[in-house]
C-alpha cells in the first residue's frame, strides 16, 4: 500500500525573489530566464529553473540544486530587468506528497485547494496555520512544495503532527 502522507525538507535549492523593473513584462523576464514567466499566481518552468507567480510582477525563482554562482548568474542574466534577492538561507520548503497531502493543507489553508480548482501548475501564497506561506502543486500525486520562512519551521512541522490525525493519517 503507498504511503498516504510523505513529508520531507528539501535541501540544496536556490530561491530568489524577482521583482520586475517599471515598465518590463513577463515576457521580457522569461526571455532573460529562457523559461515562461507566468502572469498569475502559478508556476512554470524546467529542471533548471521554475518561477512561481506570486503577484503582479513578482516571481519567486526557484533552482533545484544551487550553486554559489547561482544568484551572481541569475542577477546578471536580469540586469535592468528585475531586483533579485536570494532568500536561499531564510526558507524551509517542504515536499507534502501523497493521497493524504490535499486533505491536510485543506485544514489550515484559506483557500480552494479541491482538483478541480487547484491543480498541477497552481501556486498561491496564503496563510496555513496562522503562517505565510507560498505553496505550488508539482503533480498529480499530488505533490504540494510550501515555502516558509526558515523560523516558522518548527511550528508549521507542530501543525501538521496535530493537523494529520484528524485526516485519518
């Protein structure tokens, strides 16, 4: 029988946060980038690099694996272009995959997580627990990433061991 729930930290990525410059488009930015920048509240990307929308004109920039070049590059790539800040250190993003993950992030989101709203590609930046958090869907596991602020860490992991009960984990 799979696993109902999975949960795991995930180590090694580079996050940035984009804020376009007055006047530049997504599609500027995402020619930059050599990947699509979304227009909403979503994410795109490859196994290199994903930017998910979480306002108008501010993306976070997402890199599976990080380097120490990693933000020198990208901040050169969006010259003129955008503001990057490498928020690599200050957050925790955590893989919640599983039948059991959407009932779960349901409990304490405040927003319409059900297949048919929220789907593989979705992203949105929303409070679960009381805690800020961005969360996208990778898959159709489905597989949920949710980044937070690295301190909230501790509290976000309470939430879900007194949250997964009560979903029949």
């Amino acid at each position: 029988m799979p696993e109902q729930l999975t949960i795991r930290e995930r180590t090694g990525f580079g996050l940035a946060t984009l804020m376009a410059r007055k006047g530049v488009d997504h599609l500027r930015l995402g020619e930059a980038l050599g990947v699509s920048a979304p227009t909403s509240c979503s994410f795109a990307g490859n196994d290199n690099l994903a930017l998910i929308g979480t306002g108008p004109g501010v993306w976070l920039a997402f890199s599976e694996q990080s380097d120490p070049e990693w933000i020198d590059d990208l901040s050169r790539r969006l010259s003129g272009i955008a503001s990057v800040s490498d928020q690599s250190g200050g957050y925790v993003i955590f893989r919640i995959s599983g039948p059991s993950a959407r009932p779960l992030l349901q409990r304490g989101a405040f927003i319409d997580l059900d297949a048919s709203a929220f789907f593989p590609g979705s992203a949105a930046t929303t409070m679960i627990a009381h805690i800020g958090v961005t969360l996208w869907q990778v898959d159709g596991t489905p597989a949920f990433d949710v980044a937070l602020f690295r301190s909230f860490a501790k509290s976000f992991r309470d939430w879900i061991d007194a949250t997964a009960p009560f979903i029949g984990f």
